[in-house]
C-alpha cells in the first residue's frame, strides 16, 4: 500500500516556526513532483507549495510566499516544508501530496493522512 505519511505539526505561537516532514512508504517518489496542502476549520482544501522531483523547481501560495519553504532530500526520499513566522491564519491540518503535473495547483494522485498545525495569537 502506497502512503504519504506527515509529522511535525503542533501546536506554537505567532511569529514562531515549524518544519513539517512527509516519508513515503510503499514505493518511492523521488521521480515525482511533491507538494503540500492545508485545510483550515470550515474552509477547503487549498495549496501551499510544490517542489519538482528534482528539487530544482518551486512555487508557493501567495499567503505563504516569503515565510514558507519546501524543499526534499531524494537520497532520504523524504519531502519539508519549513514554516516560520507562523500567524494564526496559517492554523490547518497540512497535507503531503506527490504526482501531479508541474504548475499545477490541484488534483494530486497520492495523499497523506494530515498533520494538525496550530497557531496561537
């Protein structure tokens, strides 16, 4: 069974910082673009960032441009997102995704389960 499997969430502070982390397990995704997505309370699921499979390329979401970075160790096989300055709008369960095509902004095929992110003010 193909997994996506996040950790580092928690809960901190405004101004603080986080680095998320996302393992595969199953099969290898050191050929595909990854990415990450959030889900605040009572709103959908929106995009966050993307990384190519090389590492070479990136794009974030204009609210996280300049504070979040996402990056990946292939050798590790293993993708980030490194968050700082953290506000309490950034508060939502984080997503790992993988295999999608490049610039897109949706419709990843492979999922993780979520990890929570909380920010208090």
């Amino acid at each position: 069974q193909v997994q996506l499997v996040e950790s580092g969430g928690g809960l901190v502070q405004a101004g603080d910082s986080l680095r998320l982390s996302c393992a595969p397990s199953g099969r290898t995704f050191s050929r595909d673009h990854m990415g990450w997505f959030r889900q605040a309370p009572g709103k959908e699921r929106e995009f966050v960032a993307a990384i190519s499979w090389s590492g070479v390329g990136t794009y974030y979401a204009d609210a996280v441009k300049g504070r979040f970075t996402i990056s990946r160790d292939n050798a590790k096989d293993t993708a980030y997102l490194q968050m700082n300055s953290l506000k309490p709008e950034d508060t939502a369960v984080y997503y790992c995704a993988a295999s999608f095509p490049w610039g897109s902004r949706e419709s990843p095929t492979y999922w993780g389960q979520g990890t929570q992110v909380t920010v208090s003010s």
